[in-house]
C-alpha cells in the first residue's frame, strides 16, 4: 500500500495550500468520471453540433504539435473531444455551438483497454489520420524524457543541475538519467504509453451507417521544408482556409529540435524575495522568434547585454523581458550583475544539456538491435502492428513502402521468426 504522505494530494496540500488541493481533487473526479462514465455510456449521449469540418485522429511523437500549430495559421479552431482516455463531450457540444471554423480533436495517449464507439456522437465527415513509422516513433519515445519536476519558473536561487535535470523512461517510468532502451519494456508492460490502436480507432466508423471518409498523412508530409504545400493540399481536401504566404516561414521552423525539453523558462523576480522592487519582474529565455513573429507586447530582447555573441546558441535564443520592467532593473545594478551572473551560467548548462543529449541519443538502427536479442518484445511488436495497420496498407500502401526502419524491422521478423 502507497504511503499516502508521499502522494501528489499530499503534497499539493502542503506546497500549495487547501484551495489548490480542493481544486486538484475536482480535476480528479472529472477525469475520473469521463474517463469510466461517460466513455462506457457514449452511445446514449446526442450527438454533437455538426459544426466542424473534419475530425483529427493523432498520436503520440508523430507530429501532431506541428499538424496543430499548422491547422491554427490556417484560421482553424481545434475541440478536443477525446484525449488521453477521457472524453471532453460536454466542454466540446458547449463550444461547438458557440463559433465556427472548427475540427474535432482526438489525441490517442496510452493504451487504452477499452475502445468506445465515437461514432454515436457524430455525424458523416471527414477523418484526418496521423502516421509515422513505428520503429522513429519508439525512437522519440525513448529519447523524450521530462524535467524532473515540470518546473518552468525559476529564480536566481535555483539550483542549474535541478532545474535541468532530464529522467527518462527506464524498465519503471522516469527513473533514468539517460535515454535508455529498457524504456521499450516498459511501454509493453504499461498502458500508459505509446498507442499504435490505427485500426481499432477506426474500426467502428468503418462498421457505421453513417460514410466516415478516412484520409491519412504522415509526419514526413510535415517537414519543414514541405509542410506549407502540404497545408495547401489538406485545405483543398478538407475544406479549410490555405495557409498565408506571409506564414510560410512559420511551416519552415522546425518543432522538435536540439531545445526541446529545455526551453523555455521563466526566471522571476520576485517582490517578496526582492522587497526594494517596486513590482515582480519575469524574464522570459527562449528559442528566438522567426523574422515576422513580433516579440511579446512592450517586450524587448536584452541577450545583447548578457550573453557573449560567440556564443554557441547565440543566434538561436531570446531574453525577453518588459520594456518598463527592464528600465527598474537596470537601477538597481548589483541585481542586474546577479541576473547577468545566473544567465550565463544558464547559458552554461544549457549548451552542456544539448551535448548531453546528442551523445547518448538513441536511434532507430539501436532500437533494431535490440529488438533482434529480445524475442518476446519484437514477436509482441510484430503481432501489434499486423494488426493495427491492416487499413493503412490496403489504403495507403505508399506510406508504409516509405517507413524505411519499419520495412528493416519487418523484414528481421521474417528472417528470425519465418514469418512474412
């Protein structure tokens, strides 16, 4: 039994007093109940407003932020309806009836043991699925790790080791200081990874009444140097606003990159801590913002005045902090050394983090590997996927012709297991 002191309840009573915990437990119960109530009795709810041009399915580490950020520069509006095992139907009809321009938003997280019939609450549209070769999908599941507290907010007493402390997923969650492959043996042992579900998702919009039309694209058809015209394609198909011209660079920048993970953060200044301010001050370190992305409202960038410009990342980050705030900080100089001190520092440590994460990044030709010594997990894999991409290779059989590393996975099974 779990020592109920050292539980997340606990500890939100303790740290953030009764009001946060009151809160903290509604969320729960909410969860908790669309996940086991109103998922297992879906067929008796209405269905929801017509008023949404398509429906997404997305999963995990396949590019589904890009695809989002991407349907939002084309004027789209996204409703979650199904997301990590709970079903949001009553915020979703809420705000269906309220505006326009919208598509429904189904985040397949973990794997769920039970499958409910969405296609009771919907009507006849369009299904837009999200694929990426499986074998890269375990590639970045692997590598993807979390800060170790989700801390964001930091001040000029944290320690940098902390605030830039990665677990990964090992044989039992984030207890990893390094990416590490046993990660692929908890995600078989676990319900709360990776979902590979395409078909079974499907399935009963396949077996409906009503015409559910299914469309698949996948996470290459995002790359930074296509993505714009692929926009123009799925707007033509889907019948949504094209991208801007004056967006393109936007569908040119690169999301999952060297900085994920680690940017950005939010160093405060804090009155309590600092009494002589006259108010708090936030600095905000990020990546740096394209060309035609204007920066925060009255922000400026001040890394000029911190960081060297030989500098490694120099170029590729940002300090932003408010005009007004700046020019307090600025009067009280021996702050503005410490603030300069710990930035350099941070600067430190982040480029540090980067080398980190290079050196010991595990790629698909790993992954390969390990599955060859390890029967049970790759047979386990094999009889997945025979199974979940049934529809994509009869329908798209171009998108899985083009997933290099699962085409080497399959063709290992046949050589070690006798099986096509």
């Amino acid at each position: 039994m779990k020592n109920p002191l050292k539980s997340k309840s606990f500890k939100v009573l303790k740290e953030k007093g009764f009001k946060r915990w009151v809160l903290y437990r509604f969320v729960k119960l909410l969860k908790l109940y669309q996940r086991h109530i109103v998922l297992r009795f879906i067929r008796y709810l209405k269905p929801l407003p017509s008023n949404y041009k398509f429906i997404k399915h997305s999963y995990d580490v396949s590019g589904h932020g890009a695809l989002n950020y991407f349907l939002f520069l084309c004027r789209l509006n996204r409703v979650r309806v199904y997301d990590r095992s709970n079903v949001k139907y009553t915020s979703a009809n809420n705000r269906l009836k309220k505006d326009e321009n919208f598509y429904l938003d189904f985040h397949f997280s973990g794997k769920s043991p039970f499958i409910p019939n969405f296609s009771h609450i919907l009507n006849s549209t369009k299904i837009l699925i999200l694929t990426r070769d499986p074998i890269s999908r375990f590639k970045t599941f692997i590598n993807h790790g979390k800060s170790n507290d989700g801390k964001k907010i930091i001040n000029l007493n944290d320690d940098l080791n902390e605030v830039f402390k990665i677990l990964y997923l090992g044989k039992r969650r984030e207890n990893e200081v390094k990416p590490s492959l046993k990660a692929l043996k908890y995600w078989k042992n676990s319900n709360k990874t990776l979902n590979f579900n395409y078909y079974s998702n499907i399935k009963a919009f396949l077996e409906s009444k009503k015409e559910f039309k299914i469309f698949y694209i996948d996470c290459k058809e995002l790359d930074s140097k296509i993505a714009f015209n692929t926009m123009n394609k799925l707007a033509k198909i889907l019948d949504f606003n094209p991208p801007n011209i004056k967006d393109k660079e936007k569908f040119e920048h690169k999301f999952w990159n060297k900085f994920a993970h680690l940017l950005p953060f939010n160093l405060l200044l804090d009155k309590k801590t600092f009494p002589y301010l006259s108010k708090d001050i936030r600095l905000n370190i990020c990546e740096a913002k394209l060309s035609n992305t204007p920066p925060p409202i009255c922000s400026i960038d001040i890394k000029s005045f911190i960081l060297d410009k030989n500098y490694t990342y120099y170029k590729n980050l940002s300090i932003y902090i408010d005009e007004n705030d700046f020019n307090i900080l600025k009067e009280h100089k021996k702050l503005f050394e410490e603030v300069k001190t710990y930035l350099l520092k941070f600067s430190v440590f982040l480029k540090e983090q980067i080398e980190f994460k290079e050196e010991n990044f595990i790629n698909e030709q790993d992954i390969l590997n390990y599955l060859k010594e390890n029967k049970d997990l790759r047979v386990y894999i094999k009889n997945l996927l025979d199974y979940e991409l049934t529809h994509i290779k009869e329908h798209r059989p171009d998108i899985i012709a083009s997933w290099k590393y699962y085409e080497e996975f399959e063709r290992m099974c046949e050589e070690l297991d006798g099986r096509a």
